[in-house]
C-alpha cells in the first residue's frame, strides 16, 4: 500500500494500492502511465507537485480499513465518502440516503463523479496559483455547485436521469473540463465575479453544464457520421 506525502505539512492518509496510486497520479496530471515509477517521474515534472513523495507502508488491512467509495476488490462502500463536497451536498439527497441500494454500474458513475471534481479542484488549485482569490473562488464555486446541483435527486426516477447526466460528465477529458471552466468564467459579467445575487434563481454552473453538453452532441453526432 502507498501513502502520498504533499511534504507541506499535509499528509494524504488514504492507501492506496499500487493501480489506484497510478490512476491517482495519472488523473492529477491528465497522463496515461502504465507503471507506478513513470507516473512518479512524471508527477515531478509539475510545479507544486514536484515536493510529493510517495511512501509505501506495509500493513495486514481489510476492505473496512480502505478510506473511499471503491475498494481494491471493487466493492463499494455503503456510505458515500464526499470528501471535499461533505458541506456541499444535501445529506437529504435521495443519492446519499439510498447510495447502498443502487446497483454496481450506478454506484461506478457516481463514485468517478466525486472523484473526477475532486481532481478538477485539484487541477485549478495548480493552475490558478497566480490568480486573484476572487477570480479562483468563482472558479470553485463553479465545480462545487455542479455537484450540489446533480446530488438534488429526491426519487428513483429523478436519480436514473442524473446518473445519465453525471455519466456524460466522467466521459469528458480534466483537460476539456478545464477549457469549459475557463470559457464560463471569461464569459462572466462584473457583477457575476463579486456577487452570488443571482445564483438562487440561475446556478452559477449553468454555463459550464452547457458547454458539457454541448460537447457530449458534438462527440454523439461524431460517432454517428463514421
């Protein structure tokens, strides 16, 4: 098993084994490595990132002791961890109360949904570093209202069409995701940077969704000409 050490005073103390290490590493920089040492090499290549180290630690441990929604042997868990998203989403959501219920291929969606904002907000986290806090909290506000928006399912049915939805989103590239936020934010007027006035009525993750779906159209329609 493997720890990340961000060496800033803030350890990561979820294992992980050696292919969620690298799907781990490979999803923070958008690469496609296959063995755990290039994905490592490759990781010191970012600014910011080139202070991580990887610790591997060797304990007897069970799926219980496993922090995450997908354990090594592809299990789920029965409580959905949010992680970073635990204020964000309503603890009413019909997803989180009947999380246990669902089936393997709702839960795999739901679970790559969390996983893939928690890397966007990694992402922007590298990327915004110069970037005035207002500007770099819209983007936040951003990711973090998308998926207080996909969580408000209150039945069954409700949930089948957003799980449709969130599958869409798992599908797009980080890199395209990144592109999407950056045209959201370029596109907001003054008084959408400084104030959330407005956000009640129409969600500040309108414009991003758009530009999701948008691309979703293109990439069907794509297919259906070949």
């Amino acid at each position: 098993m493997y720890l990340i050490n961000k060496n800033d005073g803030n350890i990561d103390y979820s294992l992980y084994t050696k292919k969620m290490l690298i799907d781990k590493l490979n999803s923070i920089t958008n690469s496609n490595f296959a063995k755990l040492n290039e994905a490592i090499d490759n990781l010191k290549k970012y600014h910011n990132l080139d202070k991580w180290s990887i610790v591997e630690t060797y304990i007897e441990i069970s799926n219980d002791d496993i922090i995450g929604n997908l354990k090594p042997d592809n299990s789920f868990t029965d409580t959905l961890e949010l992680g970073k998203f635990k204020d964000v989403i309503d603890s009413d959501s019909y997803i989180i109360r009947e999380f246990s219920t669902l089936n393997n291929n709702q839960k795999l969606i739901i679970c790559k949904f969390l996983e893939k904002h928690h890397t966007l907000l990694e992402e922007l986290n590298i990327q915004l570093q110069f970037t005035p806090d207002i500007v770099k909290q819209r983007y936040i506000d951003i990711v973090e209202d998308s998926v207080y928006e996909l969580f408000l399912s209150i039945d069954k049915d409700e949930m089948n069409f957003i799980t449709q939805r969130m599958e869409i989103f798992n599908n797009i590239e980080i890199e395209k995701l990144m592109k999407f936020l950056n045209k959201t934010v370029e596109n907001f007027t003054v008084k959408q940077l400084l104030s959330k006035e407005e956000e009640f009525i129409d969600p500040i993750s309108n414009g991003f969704w758009e530009k999701i779906i948008e691309e979703n159209n293109k990439e069907e329609k794509e297919l259906t000409n070949d």
